[in-house]
C-alpha cells in the first residue's frame, strides 16, 4: 500500500502516544506504531522485532534515525494488539507529537577511545526519569534530545533541543618516551584543527608540544596518536546546550547553545545531569506556547530571562566570542528573493 500510494499522501494525524495514521489521496491508510528501542541491542531483540513484524506487518518495519522501531499496518483492528505485544515485550510505544523521542547518541565508553563521559549510561538515566513525557502528547512542541560524548559530535547535539555533550577540560598529556615509538609526528602535528601542536626535541628525542592557549580538547590528536592520552577522570564531564533545532517549521533551524558549562561525572545515574535536564524541561513545558520549541520559547522571552526561570548561574564560558560564522550561513530552505 505504501508503494502503491508513493507520492500521493495527503495527511497524516496522530492518533494517540506512538500511534498515527497516513491518509492517501486514494483514501488508503496506513497506521504507524512507534516502539522505543534501547539503540545498542542483541541479536535476540532483533529476532523479537522480526517476529512481531511478521506476525502482525506482513514481515516489514523500520528503523528510525532516532533508533526507535516502527511497525505499520494497514487495518485499524490490528493497531491494539501490535501496541499490546510491543508493551508486553518490554518495548514501549509513544514518542511521536509533542513528546520526547527516544535520545539519540554516541559510544561513549562502550566503544570511543575519545569519550570525556559515557553515552548509553547517561541516556539510560535521563530517559528513565523522563519517561512520562514519551508516553504522552502533553508538553507544548515536540523535544529532541541527543548526547555526544566529546565535542568532536558523531550524534545530532549541534542542534537539539537539548543537548548533553561531553568535554575535556585539560589538553592531552604527552608521553614522550612512547611517541616516537607508536606515532608520525607530521600526521600528529596535521590532525589538531587550531594549530596548538608543534614538533619539538625532549633531551635529543624527537616529539611535540602543545600550546594551552590553542588547545580546543577534541582529542584529534589522540585519535592518530595513542602517546597522546587526553582522558582525565577528575576534570572530564559533562555540559548541556539548549535551543537547537533542525526542523523549518515556524523559525530557521538552529544551532544549540550553551546552558550549563560542566557537570561532573558521576556514574552509575548522574543524578546532577538528570536533574539539570529535567529543570530545563519542566521550566519550558509549564511557559511556553502551543507548538513552541525550547528555542523558540527562549528567543521569545530572552536569554537572560531563561537563565532566571531556570536558575542556572550565569558564567564566563557562555560568552560566545566566535559566533560569526553561526550568524552568516545560511542554514535554512527558507529563501527569498530581493
């Protein structure tokens, strides 16, 4: 049926939490129903997955880019005992409309050798406390959450609503006796994106230096040279970044920016990194608009009013000094002439 009507949608509507219905200009429909996943899963939750598909779909579903699972099928009847089998599973339906999807993110420690926190332990916490909001349809937009776990940005944080990110606070360390040994020194100095690393001589060996000043923490260098550890367990951890978006609904998209400069790590829950997030959700699902964005809502009442309702403290590390580029790009289909 969906190749049947390719091209030839003419609306869709939710009809519930993790349940809507394409309608074509046939009058064919289809019904969706959106199940979370937990993004890193076993070959026995796949073969889950292909077993309700089959049962209830005719074989088919999909992945979405924010890992959740979708089943479609194309008979209301059917819609009840898909979302039954799906919760019965441990797979949660919801997610879709004004509600928090499941988080997108990185590899943390499970698998980046650059990770300044962990990915799948942190999404695991705040999801779990902000469960509520994927089963329902309740708050003012939809959210979009996504980790990175170091500022190199392999997930979408760069323009979420909100964003967990990862940094390093101190520059690599340099392990001289061991970088001539495991490293290129021209391919180490080539990899660092601000000029901060030069060759030197320690006590007639060839290695580097690096300049502080120009250190940005991205452990480029690290991922070319294993003498150039940047891991550091006391000054590692985490910040979160507000107000981005990719869509091109009501306002252009958006990059994210800067709300809470650092918050430690602190494992197994990070109550610190899920109490932050939870602030900022609940301070923008009780004040803003239908339909409003987190940053559509902080443009709205200004900067320094989010900073108050939120009671986040404002620092010197929000001060944006290379904001040109972000103000100059285009970043929207948005266009006009004249």
């Amino acid at each position: 049926m969906i190749k049947k009507n390719y091209g030839a949608w003419k609306y869709h509507e939710i009809l519930s939490a993790g349940v809507m219905v394409h309608v074509a200009e046939s009058g064919d429909k289809v019904f969706t129903v959106r199940a979370g996943s937990p993004r890193l899963v076993s070959t026995q939750t796949i073969r889950k997955f292909a077993e309700i598909a089959d049962k209830h779909c005719g074989g088919f579903m999909r992945f979405t880019s924010r890992h959740n699972a979708e089943f479609m099928v194309t008979e209301e009847s059917k819609v009840k005992p898909l979302v039954a089998e799906l919760e019965s599973a441990g797979f949660p339906v919801g997610g879709l409309g004004n509600a928090i999807t499941s988080i997108i993110h990185t590899q943390g420690w499970v698998h980046c050798h650059s990770a300044a926190t962990d990915a799948s332990g942190i999404v695991k916490c705040v999801m779990d406390d902000l469960f509520e909001y994927f089963k329902t349809t309740e708050l003012p937009g939809k959210i979009r959450i996504a980790l990175a776990c170091c500022l190199n940005m392999c997930g979408a944080v760069h323009c979420s609503d909100i964003a967990i990110l990862g940094i390093h606070r101190r520059p690599p360390k340099i392990l001289d006796a061991s970088l001539k040994r495991l490293c290129e020194i021209p391919n180490v100095v080539a990899s660092c994106p601000t000029a901060a690393i030069r060759p030197a001589t320690k006590d007639g060996v060839p290695t580097v230096e690096i300049d502080e000043n120009l250190c940005m923490f991205c452990a480029n260098c690290f991922t070319v040279c294993p003498a150039l550890p940047i891991n550091d367990p006391l000054n590692d951890g985490v910040s979160i970044w507000v107000g981005g978006k990719v869509s091109n609904a009501m306002s252009e998209p958006r990059f994210s920016k800067l709300a809470v400069p650092f918050l430690p790590n602190n494992p197994p829950r990070w109550p610190e990194v899920v109490a932050a997030v939870r602030n900022i959700v609940e301070v923008w699902a009780k004040n803003a608009r239908p339909f409003e964005r987190i940053g559509d809502f902080i443009e709205r009442i200004g900067w320094p009013r989010f900073f108050q309702m939120t009671g986040i403290e404002f620092t010197k590390q929000h001060i944006d000094d290379f904001k040109h580029a972000g103000l100059t790009y285009k970043r929207s289909t948005q266009l006009r002439h004249g």
